[in-house]
C-alpha cells in the first residue's frame, strides 16, 4: 500500500503542476501566431497564447521588425496543446494546418 500510495501522490502532484505552470508559461493577454500561415477560412491563425519572453526555446526565432515567430514544434506548445487549442477556439481564430 506504500508504494501504491506514492505512485498516486505523484500523479496527483504531476497533474496539478501540468495545469498551474501554464499559467506561468505562456501570457494569454496575446496571442502567438505562425511564421509560415496567415489566414485560414476566413480567420487569422494562431497558435495559442503567446510565450513570456523568458522561456527558453519557445520562438521559432526572432524576426526584428515582427518581433518573436512561432511554430508548432516549440515546446510550450507541444506540452500545453490542449490548453492552447482550447484558447485559439475560444478567441475566434483558426487552427495551424499542423493540428486541423
């Protein structure tokens, strides 16, 4: 029952991490948009929200007159799609060719 127990206040810790460091990670007052789509049925494309500016390997690159680019690929995206296909659905833009 020990081990049981551990394995079970594990998951609970790893669950809770993965849906508070969201908050942390990503800034949802902008919205993150692909270097390589613009528009897609009538609406813009997006991402998701837009990464804070601290998190390592999160841009595509930087492209100085645009600001940051995003792609698919970067991790923050990866680890929080759902997180981040819920909020390009609930803002009105459309999803990247890489998640229709």
């Amino acid at each position: 029952m020990k081990r049981l127990k551990k394995i079970a206040i594990g998951t609970a810790i790893a669950a809770i991490l993965y849906l508070i460091l969201h908050v942390v990670i990503f800034d949802f007052s902008s919205v993150a948009v692909p270097f390589d789509e613009e528009n897609y049925g009538g609406k813009q494309v997006a991402i998701g929200p837009k990464p804070r500016w601290w998190v390592p390997k999160a841009s595509h690159g930087l492209d100085i007159p645009g600001g940051y680019d995003f792609d698919t690929t970067g991790w923050p995206f990866i680890v929080w799609k759902p997180i981040c296909i819920w909020y390009v659905k609930s803002e009105g833009y459309a999803l990247p060719a890489a998640w229709r």
